[in-house]
C-alpha cells in the first residue's frame, strides 16, 4: 500500500508543482487574467496562491506534513473555483460550459484533497514513504 499512495501523491502533487511554476515565474500576466476576473489585489494574490501551491504539493509529494499540505491545496481550490471559475455569471453558452467545467475539476480536487487530509491525519504516521508523520491529529 505504501507505493500506491506514493505513486497517488506524486500525480496528484504533479499538477499543484506545475501550477506554482506558472504562477511564480508568471506572475504579472497571470495576475492580468485574475484582475479581470475580479479578483482583488491580483499580483500579490497570484503570487500567494503561487506559495500555495508549491508548499502544500511539496508538503503532499514528499510527506512532510503531507496534512497541512493537503489542506494548503483546499485553501488555494475553494477561493480559486468561486472567484475564477464563477460560471454562473457567464451569459455565453460555451463560456458557461468551459467556466463548469472548471468550477467542477477545482471543487473535485478540493475533496480529494479533504480527504488526503483525513486520511494522513488519522493514518500517515504509519503510511511509511513520508518524511514526518502528521501534523493533525484525528485519530
């Protein structure tokens, strides 16, 4: 079981480390797409969001307090699926459906993350391949 959720926390941190990479070395014109979605502050948010998603897919990827990293990435998918991808505002047929579509992979990956949270927070100390065991405790 211990490679399997190995195997699990690098595709799932896989995207979050790619992410972070944009948002970190592209800062200004990904906060441009963010201002004109609304979002406040665009630059400083763009580059937070950016910490977020590096810590929390380092944190998930190697282990270390794979909990805290899983809920790093529900912090940085809730806001982001609401202020990013609010497809309800959207008046365009195809735009609404492309903005769902997002909305939808975003709140996905925030339960999925929920649950990488529990479930290193109840069992992660003997999950073996990670490097500190959990910083919450639900067991």
């Amino acid at each position: 079981m211990d490679v399997l959720v190995f195997i699990g926390r690098i595709l799932f941190a896989a995207l979050f480390l790619g992410s972070a990479v944009g948002h970190l070395t592209q800062t200004k014109a990904m906060a441009g797409y963010a201002s004109s979605r609304g979002v406040p502050a665009a630059v400083p948010a763009t580059f937070g969001s950016g910490l977020l998603l590096l810590l929390g897919g380092l944190s998930v990827l190697l282990g270390v307090w794979a909990d805290l990293g899983a809920l790093l990435l529900v912090v940085f998918l809730v806001p982001t699926a609401l202020l990013m991808h609010a497809f309800w505002k959207e008046t365009e047929p195809q735009a609404k459906q492309m903005e769902m579509v997002q909305f939808n992979k975003d709140m996905a990956l925030a339960g999925a993350a929920l649950m990488l949270l529990a479930f290193f927070a109840y069992a992660g100390g003997d999950l073996g391949l990670t490097l500190t065991g959990p910083l919450f405790d639900l067991g």
